[in-house]
C-alpha cells in the first residue's frame, strides 16, 4: 500500500516510543445547537493508523454510520461536520462498523500480542462517553482495545508546558498549517495526526493518558 506523508516532515531526534502505532481517532456524532440529544449516536467513524517509527500514515479505516434513532441529521449538525443525510443514510449502524474496524484491525495486524498501539485522541469525549454511551444504549459490547487512549492534549501540555482548549489552538501554537475542514472527523484525524507528529519531533514519548479498564 502507498502510504502517505504528512505535512510536518523534518530531521530531527524522534526518542523511542513505547507503542508500534498510533491509532487516530475523531467520532463526529448527532447533535442540536445548545441542547443535548440523546442517545447521541456516532455518524462518522474514521482511524488513521501511523507508524510510530517513520510517522508515514500506513493505513485509513473510515465508515460514516448511519443513526437508528435521531435519523434525521439537524441543519446545525451538517453545518458543523459537512455531513450530509446522503452520507449516513443507507450506511452501516454502529454495530456493524465495529465488526468492520475489527477486522481493519484484524488485517492490519494490530491484534497481535507482539504490537503495541495506542489510540489518540483530541480531549476524552470519543472514548471516555461517546462510544460507551451509545454502547451502553443499544447494549454492544465496548472492544477491550478502546480501553486506553492518549488525549493529545495531555501530551501539548507536557511539551509545551500549557493546556490547550482545543484543537485550533494547539495547530496554531505550533505553527502547523490547519487541514481540511475543522469536525470533518477524518481531516480532524489528519490534523491531530500533524499535532502528534510535531511533538513526537520535539521530544516526546506517547503514552497512555487514560483509561477505562
Ligand atoms: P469534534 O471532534 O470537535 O468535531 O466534535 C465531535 C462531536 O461533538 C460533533 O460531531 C458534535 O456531535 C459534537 N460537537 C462539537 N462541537 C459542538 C458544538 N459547538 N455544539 C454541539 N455539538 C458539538
Ligand atoms: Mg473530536
Ligand atoms: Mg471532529
């Protein structure tokens, strides 16, 4: 498979990780402008799998998923993802797309004992509530391996010494040109994947900053 450079490439002293792979994950979910929804279900499902040692992007998992209760996508949630009705409908439930991941992760022999990989994340949200809650609600199983990820946050403030709010922010402190379309999950993988990256160069050892096991 061709892989794929991001956009922060430079030489520097990369220490040694502790994981094989990072996995970078961003779930975009059903939402209303100032009000919760519930359940909330995940409507885009997208991973980015990085080689820990040449930081090239060796492989992409990426499903939109179609919601079973609230079908109907708000004006509000396709302005703020770029999601469309056309993009969900007709797609996999969530269920489904985790069969799918499974067996992406399966084929790309990440299941093994012998290989380390860390899932990250921008802020707890995705794995902490997003895919428990809608687990919990529809009564699926939580794979083990989502049990233990890096907030990405965590680690900017350890290189940095200060705790970003968010995203934009963190792009913008390191001067990373930003990607894409902020909460298209997938180009939002693509830019913490650069955010990563840049502190991988600067220094840093990834590891595990929380976990539900
Ligand atoms: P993000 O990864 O920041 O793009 O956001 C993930 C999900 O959080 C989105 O798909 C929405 O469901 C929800 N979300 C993010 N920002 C907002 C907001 N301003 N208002 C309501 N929901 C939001
Ligand atoms: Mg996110
Ligand atoms: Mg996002």
């Amino acid at each position: 498979m061709a892989t794929q450079s991001l956009t922060v490439e430079r030489k520097s002293q990369i220490k040694e990780q502790y994981f094989d792979y990072f996995l970078i994950l961003d779930f975009e979910a059903t939402c209303k402008e100032n009000e919760k929804i519930y359940p909330q279900e995940i409507i885009e499902f997208p991973v980015i799998k990085i080689n820990a040692k040449t930081l090239q992007v060796e492989s992409t998992f990426h499903q939109y998923v179609e919601p079973k209760v609230y079908k109907e996508l708000t004006p509000f949630c396709t302005q703020l993802t770029g999601i469309i009705q056309d993009m969900v409908d007709g797609k996999p439930h969530l269920e489904e797309t985790l069969q799918s991941f499974d067996k992406w992760m399966l084929d790309n022999k990440l299941l093994g004992a012998d290989t380390k990989s860390l899932f990250v994340t921008c802020g707890d949200w995705d794995l902490k509530t997003m895919l428990p809650s809608q687990c919990s609600y529809f009564k699926i199983p939580v794979p083990k391996y989502f049990g233990q990820w890096l907030n990405i946050k965590k680690g900017f403030a350890e290189v940095t010494g200060s705790y970003p709010r968010e995203m934009m922010g963190m792009l913008s402190s390191l001067q990373i040109p930003h990607q894409g379309r902020h909460h298209s999950g997938i180009d939002d993988c693509k830019n913490i994947g650069n955010i990563l990256v840049e502190l991988l160069h600067r220094g840093y050892v990834a590891k595990a900053s929380c976990s539900n096991r």
